[in-house]
C-alpha cells in the first residue's frame, strides 16, 4: 500500500468518533515511525530509539488486542518486545535484564 493512502485512510479512521482499533492503533505506529525521518533530532541515537519502541507498541497491541488476539501468544509477543528494546538500547550503551 502506498504510505499516503495509508496516511489518508489513518487520518479517516482517527477523526471517526468510534474506539481506535488495535489495526488502527499498528498502522498509527507506522506512520509515525516513517514520519522520524523527516525530524532533525539534536540526539541522531534517539531516532532509533523511537523508532523501535513505535515498532514495539503496535506489534504488541496487535498481537494482544485484535479481534482475533489469543492470550496463548503473549508469551512470544513478551519476550520478541524485551529483545527488540534490548536491541535499541544495546545501542545506546545499555541492556534491558530481568528485574
């Protein structure tokens, strides 16, 4: 799908007066995750940052609140999310552990 008619078809279903979906929730993360690349950030190693915790936000409600969602998959949704920010923030100089 074309990035602007994703955009256009998002703007649509956000200014409905309906609950945002979890569909409509992931594809808000997309956008505004592609929508980094046209910020200056004054920290280049935050970009990322967001970036992936976006990624991370909308596939975990995907995974946990769709219509079709089962509590079988928050096991592997937990830990892909805990491995995806370990990932940001091994670039950052840090890790994410078990408290």
């Amino acid at each position: 799908m074309d990035p602007s008619d994703l955009r256009a078809e998002l703007a649509e279903r956000l200014a409905n007066s309906t609950a945002i979906d979890a569909e409509t929730f992931n594809a808000a993360c997309f956008v505004l995750s592609r929508a980094l690349a046209d910020l200056e950030f004054i920290v280049p190693e935050a970009a990322p940052l967001v970036r992936r915790l976006l990624r991370v936000a909308g596939r975990v409600v995907i995974d946990t609140a769709a219509a079709d969602s089962s509590p079988d998959v928050w096991p592997n949704t937990r830990e892909m999310a805990l491995q995806w920010i370990d990932e940001a923030l091994k670039a950052l100089g840090y890790e994410a552990r078990p408290a």
